[in-house]
C-alpha cells in the first residue's frame, strides 16, 4: 500500500473515532489496524442466513484468544432458534434487532466445567469458590467476544454487543439451561448488515492513557471537548444532542439506571457462584 494513501487512510479512521480536533500523533498502521477502528455497532441485519461454518469459525477465533493460565474458564451458545431469540431481546431493554439477526453467540463465565472436572477426579476445587476466579471466567469470556468481533468484520458481517442480558441472568439461565457455576456475561448479536451503523467517537487519548504512573490530565476541558464532539455525533443520528456527562450521570446516577443489576452479587450467588 502507498504510504501516503496509508497515512491518509489512517488520519481518517482516527478523525471518525476521536474527532478531527483529537487524532492522536503518526504511528504504525495497517489494514487490521483500519479493520479496528472502523468498528461500528449494527443493529439492523437483512435475513440472509450466514454462509455453512460461520458459527466454527468464529468460536475458533474466539478460542484463539488469550486465557488466563489455559484454564479456559468460558463457553459460548449459539442461539438461532427465534422463540429464545425472541426472549432474549426481551430481556435486553425488547431489542428488537436481536430476533431479526440469524445468530446470538451468548459467552458465559462458566466455572461448572472444571468443577465437573474435579468431581471426576474425586477432588473438590476449592478454587472455584472464590470471586477471582468468576473474575477470571468473566475476562475470558469478554476477550473471547472480542475475538469474534473482529472475525465476524473481517469476514464482511455486522455485531453488536447485548450487555443488557445482565438485565435478568436467572431467566437467561433458565433458557438456555445453563448448569450451577454457569453465567450468560455477554450476548453477540451477528448477521449480515440492512444498514451499517457509524463509527462512535470516544474520549481524547489524553483521558484514558496514562504514562508509568496515573496521572489526572485537564479532565474538565476533555470531558467539554468530548461533550461537544458526542453531543455533534447524535444531532447527525437524527438524536437528542447530549453529551457523555449527562449519559454517565443518567446511566451511574441512580441504582434505578442499573435496570436490576445491582442486585448481580446476589443472583450470581443463586447461580452456583460462592464469591468468597
């Protein structure tokens, strides 16, 4: 690739997710590197099925991920029948692109497979009672997501991320049967893209990248700079023009704005998780 069209190529992605005022200085970039940045929430699928393989093949880029001391502490569902579809969009706010999609990939902290491990060798895993290793098993479900992500992309197909199962675990658990030590994290929602979503613009590199220590920048002036880019952002979505400091205080000012999931430690506990 020419150089100047990778330069430019580059500048572009970075001004569509920081904002033209807030492109961070020249560095290394390539074509997965422009895959990245170029990620977008879809939420808007056609009702083309998926070509034969696609669940394997994502599942193989998320099992190529990362995971802590190989102990794998993660599974996945494909879920493609409408009715639990259906149900799941429910749950997450009544999303209704989640029916419409031909796939819902729902990775799960899942510490029942090594206690079924320790049954079979006669030896109880004391480990597993304790909050690090449902901390654990919650990482590598969420860096196995994010392997899919970028798999799914790079193979032409839009996602979307369904946080919102939270919402309820213990219904989720129930339909998916989902045995104890078992927890849906994370929804995928994959298909075929109706109408590609628009890349968002984050916060200014300056406001989450600390150099050998943590270090407190001008975060009044980032968060303004930011409020305006993002507030510009939704008015061209055809959306009210707020920014990120109404959105944190709307979604973290009240427990109500947690839609049920304050109550996580307790449900995760009816599921088989001890937490100690």
């Amino acid at each position: 690739m020419d150089a100047t069209n990778t330069s430019d190529g580059r500048r572009a992605a970075l001004a569509a997710r920081y904002g033209a005022d807030a492109v961070p200085p020249a560095g290394p970039w390539n074509a997965t590197l422009d895959l990245l940045a170029a990620h977008r929430s879809v939420r808007a699928f056609t009702d083309e099925p998926l070509a034969a393989g696609t669940v394997e093949t994502l599942v193989a880029a998320a099992q190529s991920a990362a995971t802590s001391s190989n102990m794998q502490l993660w599974s996945v569902i494909a879920v493609t029948n409408p009715a639990t579809k259906a149900l799941l969009g429910e749950v997450a706010h009544h999303q209704k692109h989640v029916p419409q999609a031909p796939l819902v990939l729902v990775f799960l902290a899942d510490l029942s497979r090594a206690a079924r491990l320790g049954a079979a060798e006669s030896m109880r895993l004391e480990g597993l009672d304790y909050l690090e290793s449902f901390v654990v098993a919650a990482m590598d479900a969420a860096i196995a997501a994010q392997n899919a992500v970028v798999a799914a992309e790079s193979l032409g197909l839009g996602t979307v991320y369904l946080g919102a199962i939270r919402n309820d675990p213990a219904q989720v658990a129930a339909a998916l049967k989902l045995p104890a030590g078992a927890m849906a994290v994370v929804g995928l929602v994959v298909g075929h893209i109706a109408q590609p979503g628009t890349v968002k613009p984050r916060l200014a590199q300056a406001a989450v990248l600390h150099r050998e220590t943590y270090q407190v920048p001008d975060e009044a002036k980032l968060r303004a700079d930011y409020d305006r880019t993002l507030a510009a952002f939704w008015e061209g979505q055809g959306r009210p023009a707020t920014g990120w400091t109404q959105a944190v205080k709307e979604r973290l000012g009240s427990v109500a704005g947690m839609h049920g999931r304050h109550r996580l430690r307790e449900i995760l506990q009816t599921l088989g998780f001890p937490l100690r």
